[in-house]
C-alpha cells in the first residue's frame, strides 16, 4: 500500500496531548518532524520548535474553535485530528448516578464529537482531513463494571462510523482501539467504585476468565498508529494490544453465533413483493455491497 503525500498529513490537532497516548503520539510525530497542536486542560509540557501547546477544556467548543484558529494561525491549516481526551470509570450500573454518567459522556463523547464538528467544515473547505479516534477494546467487547465508560466508548464507535461513511469525499476516518497500557493516566485517574450490594460480589470482569502474563506497550502502540495514518489508504479500525485482539475476537464470535442463529426467524420476517422486481433488488443489493467492502 502507497504512502500519503506527507503535505497531506503536515500537522495535527492533538487532545489529551498532556499526558498518555495523546502525550506520545506528539512526541512521536514531532520527532518525525510533524507539526502539532497539543491540547489538553492542564497545558502540556512539550518543548519543540513545531509545537503549540494550548489549554482546551474539549467539553467547551469556544475553547476548541479558539484553539483551532490559534493552530490555523501558526501552521496554516490543520490536517489530522486526534481525539484523546477521555476518562475512564469502573461502578456498577444499578449504582451509577445520572450526573455520573453525564460527566463521562461529556468528556469522552461529546468531547469528541465537539472537535469532530467544530474540524469537518475546515477538512471539507481543503478537500483534506484525517480523523483519528481513540477509543478503547471496550467500545467493542464489553466489561463489567463499564456502564458509563463503555457506552461513552460505544458511543465513539458509532458517531466515528457514521463520520467514516458521510465524509469520505474529502476526510480519512479511523478509530483505534486500545487494550491496557500501563504508560496511560487512564487507569490511574479511574474512578472505582467496588459494589456494595450482594448480587454483585465477585462478578468477572470480563465474560471469559483472562490472565495477564503480558505486558503492551505504548511507544510501539503510538508508532503503528502514526504509521498507519502514513498509508493512503486507513482501516476503519485498529485494534492494539494482545488483550484488545483476544477480547474483540471473543466478542465477534459471540455476535456471529447470535447472527446464525437468528438467520432463519430474521429472513422470516420479510416477505416477498411481487410488485418490486427481483432484477432490480439484485442490483441494489450488488452495489450497496459493492461500495461496502470498497474500502
């Protein structure tokens, strides 16, 4: 596969940028003589010539269009957006709280969404634009303790899909998901909460027992990622970590065992349209695969 125009991919808008992944990938791209716009609430503390190191609070969108124009103002344009910012949770469903589950969303999906559309109109006026997503093995393949944390992350997976099919005309779009990496803040800025409520005493937290006799790495994580976004051509997704793999493969077996078995009560439900041609569903179904699996 071909590399892209690096002009193309020149300079980045990086969230989260004060520490974790958001933190590395800067490093990584500065090194690779990128320019990048480092945000984040605390300012982050990255000293480079390419650099703009800006504070922005992602569930404000004036601070994010403020810093977008300050970017602009310095670089030119702006190519890439990389979302980082998030935090992670671990509280049982039934002992969430209705604030609780807000504040997560806010941060790690409208946060999100906030930079997305404050971005897209600059993308589509260059005819340029690359989206990159951080969302994690558990916006996939879900955990217990995760009512808040996995549905802002599933919630990331969606809106990122929906962007992949609407933009790609003019912007790249990928969402990569990440096992445990013990370099990110995430985990150590958790908020834990262990159950106090009987039913709920030693539940696993995954739905298959799993050992961790392994350890990921993120400087290497970082670098598949920026070499990825390097090619032409992105996945939809990329999925990092020997955890995420084993994880995210239990759960398409499981989804494809839900799929076999509702096949014959799925098909039931439709019946046939003698006034619809068969001719002309074939060729719908034809194209609507066709541009499905161009990608």
């Amino acid at each position: 596969m071909g590399k892209i125009a690096k002009e193309k991919i020149k300079t980045w808008f990086i969230t989260g940028a004060s520490s974790g992944v958001g933190y590395k990938l800067a490093e990584e791209l500065l090194a690779r003589g990128y320019n990048v716009i480092a945000v984040s609430r605390r300012v982050p503390d990255i000293c480079h010539e390419n650099v703009l190191c800006l504070s922005v609070d992602v569930t404000k969108p004036e601070t994010i269009k403020e810093a977008i124009q300050k970017g602009i103002d310095r670089f030119g344009r702006i190519d890439v957006l990389s979302n980082n910012a998030g935090i992670s949770t671990s509280i049982i469903a039934e002992e969430e709280t209705l604030e609780h589950m807000k504040e997560v969303m806010e941060t790690n999906f409208f946060g999100t969404f906030n930079t997305i559309n404050a971005l897209l109109p600059h993308f589509r006026e260059n005819n340029n634009g690359t989206i990159i997503n951080n969302s994690s093995m558990h916006g996939l393949s879900l955990r217990s303790y995760g009512a808040a944390y996995c549905a802002s992350k599933y919630a990331i997976e969606g809106f990122t899909g929906v962007c992949w099919h609407e933009t790609r005309s003019f912007c790249r779009v990928m969402v990569f998901e990440l096992g445990v990496f013990s370099e990110t803040d995430i985990a150590k800025n958790a908020v834990v909460e262990q159950s106090k409520l009987e039913a709920y005493k030693d539940i696993k937290p995954f739905y298959k027992h799993f050992y961790y006799s392994f350890k990921n790495d993120l400087n290497i994580a970082v670098k598949y990622i920026i070499d990825q976004v390097e090619k032409e051509k992105l996945p939809r997704r990329l999925i990092l970590g020997k955890d995420a793999y084993i994880k995210v493969k239990s759960e398409i077996a499981s989804l494809k065992r839900d799929l076999y078995a509702s096949k014959r009560r799925a098909l039931k439900c439709a019946k046939f349209d003698r006034e619809f041609p068969k001719k002309a569903l074939k060729k719908i179904v034809r194209v609507v695969f066709k541009r499905e699996i161009n990608i």
